[in-house]
C-alpha cells in the first residue's frame, strides 16, 4: 500500500473555525498553494502537540497530506506567533482585519509569496516594532490592494499630468490621483490629501517594500491618508469587514 505523500509548507492561520469535539478547521495563506482550508484533528486539546500552531495568526511550518479538496494537518512547528499583539487588544484587532482582508483578495492555487511575506511584515510591525496602528493600517491596505492587482497610479495628476498636484485628491472608484480641478465631471469618488499623505501613498506604492512602515506623518495628514486608504478598499472590493467594525470600535 502507497505511503500519503506529506506536503511541508510554512503557512499562517487566517482563520479558525471549530468543528465537532475538539478539531478546528484553519484557512492557512501558504506561498505556493495559496489559501487553503486545512483540518486540524485535535487542535482543540490542550494535549495537542501543535494546538499553539492553530491559532489565529500564528506562523507556522506545517507538515501536511491531501485527501480530495481537503488537506489535513499531521503536525507544526511554530515560527513565529506574535505574541506582542496579546498584549494590546487594538493591536491585536487590526491584525485580525489584515488577515481577513488578505484572505478576503487570496485565492486557492495561486503564488501568494508576496501577499504572505507582506502580511508577516504588517503583523511584525504591530507587534514587536509597536508600530502606531493608525499608520500601519492604511499602508497596509494600499500595499495589499497595490500587489493584489488594484494599483492606484499616483505619480502625477490623471488628467493634467502635473507631478505635483493642485489640492490633491484619490478618487477611490478609479484609482487615479488628480488635482482638485481637474477630472470633475469625468471622475468618481474622489478624497482629500495634502503633500503629506501624497508622499506617504508614494512611498508605500513605489518605495522600498523594506521600508514600508517608516515614514511619519501629522495627524491631519495621517487621519486623511487613513480614510482615502480605506475609501480605496472599500470601493474597490465592495464589501466590509466584520474585523473592521471591531478594530474601529476600540478607538
């Protein structure tokens, strides 16, 4: 009788659902499969050898076997579990937004390389780098949209052309940034930025993806990067976030 083949891939938990007794059934974000639903026999025990592995956000390496479109765990080790964001509940909210979000734009059998590794980095910042989570939200919203295919451009103004824009403006619904005057019987749902946030959403679209969290901003600034970026999710995916809710309601 022919071995299970095991397959061997780090993945972190997007979310987790329990089932009957004592299993969960965890939606992993995995490089090379993508997002994958996975069973997880046990996981609820405290006996269970990787019970600390099947916990929202956790990274993990896991060691698995497929039987028709289910995969299932046989075991993990633990990568990394941040567990700096139990310490803060506002942290630890937005988190679980970002990982929702980033399932939300994932799909099964696809490379999702870049999409992980910008997950861990935004759950990194959160947690060990105490990055304000006002700033580490709208970066990155507009990064993951960016490398999920809804790039906005923003290197000039969409109509004049005009590096430097004249009051200047993302319209969400097409994602274009154009000055105040510009567009305005051609363009859809357009919010307010300012020469701050401007070179923020420059700076994560076309910066160092490294370097992604460190720049600064005035809270005006900061508050109107946060809601052209979230106007930008929002009427791109068309869709809300029950983890968005809750994140928003701790502040």
């Amino acid at each position: 009788m022919a071995q299970t083949p095991y397959i061997v891939t780090p993945g972190v938990v997007l979310r987790q659902t329990e089932t009957k007794e004592a299993d969960k059934i965890l939606t992993l974000l995995t490089p090379t499969l993508g997002k994958i639903s996975v069973i997880a026999r046990g996981a609820r025990r405290k006996s269970c050898k990787y019970a600390a592995c099947a916990q929202a956000l956790a990274y993990s390496e896991w060691t698995l076997y497929q039987k028709g479109d289910w995969y299932y765990a046989n075991e993990a080790s633990p990568l990394e579990l941040f567990t700096g964001l139990q310490l803060d509940l506002t942290a630890m909210s937005l988190g679980f937004y970002m990982a929702e979000l980033t399932e939300a734009v994932t799909t099964p059998e696809q490379d999702a390389s870049q999409l992980l590794r910008h997950l861990l980095n935004g759950l990194y910042a959160l947690s060990h780098l105490k990055k304000a989570p006002q700033l580490v939200k709208p970066a990155f919203e507009m990064k993951l949209l960016s490398l999920a295919g809804y790039e906005p451009l923003a290197d000039s103004c969409a109509y004049c052309g005009a590096e430097t824009p004249d009051g200047p403006m993302l319209d969400v619904t097409q994602g274009v940034v154009r000055c105040q005057k510009c567009g305005k019987g051609e363009s859809g749902y357009s919010l307010p930025l300012d020469p701050g946030s401007l070179a923020a959403l420059r700076h994560i679209l076309y910066g160092d993806p490294k370097r992604l969290y460190s720049f600064h901003l005035d809270q005006e600034s900061l508050r109107r990067f946060g809601n052209a970026a979230e106007g930008f999710m929002t009427a791109q995916l068309e869709r809300g976030f029950r983890t968005l809710d809750f994140y928003k309601s701790l502040l």
